[in-house]
C-alpha cells in the first residue's frame, strides 16, 4: 500500500530531521516509537504531503505521491497532535462542516462516526466543552470522514486519563482490521496491545522495524529480575540498566538488563515490550525511547 524509500528531510544545511528511512507497510496499526525530536512527526508530515522531502521517494499504491500529492490527499485522514475544536459549533455541527469541506453528502456518515466513536450521545454539546479524550476521538471522527485508506495520528493519547488512553487504543486497534494506521508516540504501553509492527527512530533514522512479538522474542536471555538489599542498589546500577525497582521491606525488587547475570541471585525474566526496547538501549549503548 505505502512504500518510503531512502526518504531524507533537512532543514537548512545543519539540521537532518530524517534520514535515509525506508518502510513498506500494509494494513494493521504501525507504531512510530521515539524520544521526541526522533523524526516522528516530520515523517508523518512528508506522507501526509504537508512537507516535502529533501530526497527519496514515497509511493501509494503504485503513485509517486511526491509528484502527485492529491493521490494520497483523497484518501487520507490525518489527526495532529494539536487538535482544535471551534468554540461555537456542536460536535454535529463540527462534522458537518469539515464533512462539507471534504465533500462527503450523506449525513448517515456524520452520524455513524459520532456512533463509532461514542460520541452520539454528546452530538448536540459544544466542542469546546469536551474533555482532551472526547476531543481526541472527535478528531478521529473528522479524520474518517472521507473513508480513508490510511489513517496517521500524531500522539493521539497525550494528556488522556488512563480510562480515556484505552477507549482511544481500543478504537484504533478496531479500525487498523482493515485500514493502514500510522500512529506516533513516545509512550510504549500504547501501541504494545494493538500495534502489528513497531518502527524505532532514533535521530531521525530507522533503527528497528519488526513486530512487537519478535522484539520481545530477541530481548530474552537478556531481561532479568532479582531480590537486592537497598544498600546494593547504587552500585548495580552504576553497572547495569535497572529498568524497575520497588521496595518491599527489607528488599528491593529489581528487573534489570543486562547481556549476562548481573548479580548473585538473579533469574531470567520474561520481558514486556518496554523492557525489550530497553534492552536493547543497553545493547547498543544508545537511547532507543
């Protein structure tokens, strides 16, 4: 569906946002992970053709999108991460405006994405008053609007309660069955239960791309759990990754990573994806997030 190829981005002669990316993605959710100022955002706007890249290709369908931008445009909902309601329309009349704007005429389609996204209920309610959650899935709603085949969404959950990062998790998952869905974020446990594969960036390049059961599948061996007195504590971490440590009595529970035993007593442990992804930060003595 979308091809990237050796995509590169400079801003003036000094500053590479991205570099020498290359991606081929299909359908299912995409998990664009990295520290901010990875190149996340500056990738998602060269595929939504709101910036142009220095060099590289980026390929729709078989279209060169670089060329022909609107190839892409038509078929594209695109949620930033700084989304803005007006504050004199309902979330009706919200919809019905920008379904204007992208000429979509059946009203059916107004009210089967407040439906999808749980918001028909609040459809006559100012914009204005939602919460940053209801926001957020008002912005997916403007985004689907024309049927898109992808779907890029810039940090959807930043500022949500953890009830509302769920919900917004839970959508995305759904509708990634059967669209390209691109999405941004710097916070692991949100793309660990729906993303099908997960792009690293560090620095603006690509320095991972697999899916979330096959990063987690080369961090074992490498991911161990441990019982230390608290007076240990400093010195291990001077020497390892302590990736967890909580204080239970007289002991501190700790999971470390670590490409051998670290410390007497320790037991190898089943990694979650953020320890995987810090794992292999160790390995690479670099910052992956």
């Amino acid at each position: 569906m979308l091809e990237i190829h050796n995509v590169v981005k400079k801003f003036g002669k000094a500053v590479t946002a991205v570099n020498e990316v290359s991606l081929s993605l299909t359908r299912g959710v995409v998990g664009l992970i990295g520290h901010n100022g990875a190149g996340k955002t500056t990738l998602m706007q060269m595929i939504a053709t709101l910036t142009k890249p220095t060099s590289g290709d980026i390929i729709f369908q078989g279209i060169d999108i670089i060329k022909k931008p609107d190839a892409i445009r038509q078929r594209l909902g695109f949620l930033p991460q700084d989304f803005g309601v007006y504050p004199n329309l309902s979330a009706l009349e919200f919809m019905q405006y920008f379904a204007a704007l992208k000429g979509v005429k059946d009203p059916r389609r107004v009210q089967d994405l407040l439906e999808l996204v749980n918001l028909r209920d609040h459809a006559h309610r100012s914009a204005a008053t939602f919460s940053g959650g209801m926001r957020r899935r008002l912005g997916i709603a403007q985004a689907l609007l024309n049927d898109p085949d992808i779907l890029i969404v810039d940090e959807p959950t930043a500022g949500l309660d953890p009830e509302e990062r769920l919900r917004f998790r839970n959508l995305l998952g759904d509708i990634g069955h059967s669209k390209l869905v691109i999405m941004s974020t710097h916070i692991v446990s949100d793309v660990e239960s729906v993303a099908s594969e997960l792009a690293i960036m560090r620095s603006g390049q690509l320095i991972g791309f697999d899916t979330p059961d096959n990063m987690i599948e080369n961090a074992r061996g490498q991911v161990w759990s441990a019982q230390i007195a608290p007076a240990e504590l400093e010195e291990l971490r001077a020497r390892t990754n302590v990736l967890h440590m909580q204080r239970q009595g007289d002991v501190v529970n700790v999971r470390i990573a670590h490409p051998y035993s670290p410390c007497t007593g320790a037991e190898l442990a089943t990694p979650n994806l953020e320890e995987a992804l810090m794992a292999q930060r160790y390995a690479n003595h670099d910052s992956v997030l």
